[in-house]
C-alpha cells in the first residue's frame, strides 16, 4: 500500500519570506497586512484614543497652575428697587403745658439704586506654591505623554500578536483538514484491504481511532480561529481580509543583549513615565509645604452707587488693599499632606525601580525567546524532513509487510506534530522580534513609519499652555483632532515595508 501524504509545504516556511510589499488599503477593505492592521489600530482604538484624552486633560493642568502668575479680575453689580416708608422722630414742646413732646413723621419712600464694583487681586507671594505647582504640573504631562507611547505599544503588541494569531491558526486549520483528508483516505484503503483479508480488523480500528482523533483537532482549530479573529477585531475595529500577508520579523536596532539591556533602562517609555511620575512627587512635597508659608496679595477696587441714601445720591471712589495671611494652626491638615506627598516620593522611587526591572526583564525574555524560537525552526525544518523521509520509508515497509497500519499512523502524526510545531515556531520569531521592540520603546508609529496622521502631542499642548481664553475648539483643530478626540485623518504615502530604521 503506497500512499503519498499532501503536506502544507506552502504553510510552513515563513522563516524564509521575502520582505512583503505592505501597501495601505482604502478603508473599505478589510486589513490585508500587519503595516493596515497597525494603522487602523492607531487611528481608532478606543485604548489609545482615551490615553491621549487623558494627556490633554493632563496638559490643562500647566494653564491652570500657571494662573497663580495671573491676576484676578471681579465685577460684581447690585440693582433693584426700593419701597417703603421713612419714619422720623420730630422733638418739640407742648404750647399748653410747655412739656417736651415727640412727634413721628412718616415720609413714603420710592427710589432705584444700583451699586457696581470692579475689583483686580495680584497674588505677590504664595510660598513657592505657584512655582512647585508649574512644576509639578509639567513632570505630570511629561509622565503622561511617555504614558501614552507606554499604551501605543501595548496596543501594537496586541495587534502584532493578533494579526500573527489569525495567520497561525488559518495555517493550523488548513493543515488539520488535510491531516483529516488524508487519514480519511488511509481509512477507505484500510477498510479495502480489510474486505480482502490483507489486514485485521485491529488495523482498521486504529486507523478509525486516528480520523476520529484528527476531526476533534478540526473543529478545535476551527474554534481557536473564530476567537483569533474576534480578538483582531476587538483591537482593530474590524475583521482581517481573507489573505493575510505574513509579516517580517523586525530588524532590530540592537546590538547585542548589553545593549538591549541598555536601551530598555533608557527608552522603555514606563521607565520615562515612572521618572517623571517620581519628579511631579517630589514637586508636591513643595505645593505642600508652601501652605505653611504666609500669603501676601494686593488688591485694587473701584465703586459706583447711585441712591444708596437716598433719591438723589450717589458715591464713587476706589481703595488698593494689601492682604497678608499668616497661616499658624489650620487643624493639622498642611502636616498630614507634607507627609503623604513625602510617602509618595518614596512610592515614586520604588516605581522607578521595578519600572526598570520590569523593563529588562520583557528585554530579556523576548531576547532569549527570539533566539530560542530561531533554533528551534532551525531544528524543526530538519525534523520536518527528517520525519518526511522516515514516513515514507514506512509507508514501504508496510507494502512488504515489515510494518503494519500503527506503524504508518505513528509516522504520520510525527511529521504532523513537527509540521504544528514549526507554524508555531515562526509565529513566536515574529512575535518577539516585536516584543523586543516593545522593550526599548521603539514599538511606535514613528518607528514604524506607519502611513497614517500621527498624533502630535505637542500641538494641542503648545495651544493650550499660555491660553488665557477658550473652550478648546480652536485647540483641538490645530491639533488635527475632531470634538470626540478622533484623529483628522489625510492622506498620507505609502511606506513600502514594514521595517526599524535606527533613530
């Protein structure tokens, strides 16, 4: 019984593909590359649209602190009319008897009277508080823009993984359906040679037991795909394309493990985050303090009333005030926040240094992962042929008798777990090439050079610093985004692959 097996040799060496023109795709189409997937992920992902409305909340706080520069400016106005009547006590003398007397006058009263005041306080001293607050409130958007690079490449690593995931599991059902074609024929040339009594019932079960077998792994894998692509759908907004174009492995800008180590205690953007997160601690410990300080302000005033006494009367005039507060007991509350604004510089310092920790370590490991999954499909492609060449000497061994129906099952099940393995073993060399990026923090639409309108977190920042008016609109235009935060997408060129180019 010779019989050839039909293997997925078109599946299986992506650790040889060529660098694949990744071209944008009009936003009909569904995402056809990993270069598509990415860039729809960055302009519509719902994760990394709420961190850069986080961040422009978080650049309001530099205006705001700011305005303890500024003076305030207060007009205050009173209107109304007034009814009633006025009664006045008249002394006098009885003409009969002489004795003094006392006589009321009532006088009906009806007037309008207007009072308005404009009033302007400059805040000269403030213990600091003005200074540690501008600040804090610039190491806080410093965290917070090194917060969203930390987020953009969370997202990206997730659609990495999902975009690798659908093309592994597409390569993983194709080879378990034609694992099943062809047991399924294994099965009808068994029960052939069952019917002319070449073999034993025993045989046919064995093959039957296998079919059975590799059905279950076709209904699992079918499985495995559905959650794959809902996941890809979840990230990106939208269901992969039919054909995917498998992704390149990226070409790192490392030199070596030392120099991985390096770059991810530098770059790893929650290493940035945790550095600055820790300063804007150290600047509350001074806005807190400040509260212990005194307050020294001056304010200038000018007045109108018109028939504050009476019809007919009126005042103007205009005073310059200097406020002094000197603080001595509000209750112990300025002392309970120095100290939790030192407790949390010392929580701060500890961020900082699992922050780096962390960040070797995803190095490290996705280092140590690349390596090891290069081997390993180094080793699979020899296993591949290796259990190729074996399951054919089998299979002839069976027609001379040598060999029965297990034997042909077992080789067949070893070429397919090597065949399983190796779809696995290139999907993990992808993966932590991106992982590794991740790493050093050069998984970015930057660093990618991702054909899509980026996001500039310095436009609406620099638009709303120094802003002394304003809702925000005008903001928001110039920094290329629409009211609900949704990136104003333009054209943008076509990057003709997906590659790292060294900063």
């Amino acid at each position: 019984m010779r019989r050839r097996i039909t293997t997925l040799c078109a599946i299986v060496p992506m650790s040889v593909l060529a660098l694949q023109p990744l071209a944008w795709a009009s936003p009909d189409e569904r995402p056809a590359t990993l270069t598509q997937a990415l860039s729809e992920a960055y302009a519509d992902n719902p994760t990394l649209q709420e961190q850069r409305a986080n961040l422009r909340a978080t650049d309001e706080t530099v205006p705001a602190a700011l305005a303890g520069w500024r003076p305030t400016v207060e007009l205050q106005g009173t209107a109304g009319r007034i009814t009633g009547v006025e009664t006045e006590q008249l002394p006098g003398t009885n003409p009969l008897t002489g004795a003094p007397t006392l006589s009321h006058l009532r006088l009906p009263q009806s007037r309008n009277e207007e009072i308005g005041q404009l009033t302007v306080t400059e805040q000269l001293f403030s213990g600091g508080a003005t200074v540690a607050k501008t600040h804090e409130a610039k190491n806080s958007v410093y965290a917070a823009r090194a917060q969203l690079l930390s987020t953009e490449q969370t997202v990206f690593t997730k659609v990495v993984n999902a975009y690798v995931t659908v093309i592994t599991d597409r390569q993983l059902l194709a080879l378990d359906i034609n694992n099943r074609s062809v047991l399924a024929q294994q099965l009808k040339a068994v029960n052939d040679q069952f019917g002319v009594g070449e073999i034993t019932e025993t045989s046919v079960a064995q093959a039957k037991a296998s079919l059975a077998g590799a059905q279950e792994q076709v209904e699992v894998a079918r499985g495995n795909l559905n959650i794959a692509n809902e996941t890809f759908r979840q990230l990106v907004g939208s269901y992969p394309a039919a054909e995917l174009v498998p992704p390149q492995p990226l070409a790192l800008p490392v030199k070596g493990k030392a120099d991985l180590v390096r770059q991810a205690m530098i770059n790893n953007p929650d290493v940035v985050a945790a550095l600055f997160t820790q300063s804007a601690d150290v600047d509350a410990v001074d806005v807190a303090i400040a509260a212990l300080a005194p307050q020294l302000s001056v304010s200038a005033s000018a007045f109108s009333e018109h028939n504050p006494l009476g019809p007919n009367s009126s005042s103007r005039g205009g005073q310059v005030l200097a406020n002094l507060t000197v603080p001595l007991y509000q209750g112990g509350s300025e002392y309970a926040a120095i100290r939790q604004a030192r407790d949390k510089v010392q929580y701060g310092i500890a961020g900082v240094v699992d922050a780096r920790r962390t960040a070797v370590q995803s190095a490290t490991q996705a280092w140590e992962g690349l390596i090891a999954s290069k081997a390993a499909v180094r080793s699979t492609t020899e296993q591949i042929k290796s259990d190729a060449i074996a399951l054919d000497g089998t299979e002839r061994q069976e027609i001379v008798g040598t060999r029965d129906t297990l034997d042909v099952l077992n080789a067949q099940q070893l070429l397919f777990n090597a065949q399983t393995t190796q779809i696995q073993n290139i999907a993990n060399v992808v993966n932590e090439s991106y992982g590794i990026a991740a790493a050093i923090g050069r998984l970015t639409a930057t660093d990618l050079a991702l054909p899509v309108t980026h996001y500039d977190d310095l436009k609406y920042y620099d638009q709303v610093k120094d802003a002394l008016f304003g809702n925000g609109n005008e903001a928001y235009e110039q920094a290329g985004i629409s009211p609900d935060g949704a990136l104003l997408r333009t054209p943008a060129p076509v990057v003709p692959k997906l590659i790292m180019s060294p900063k």
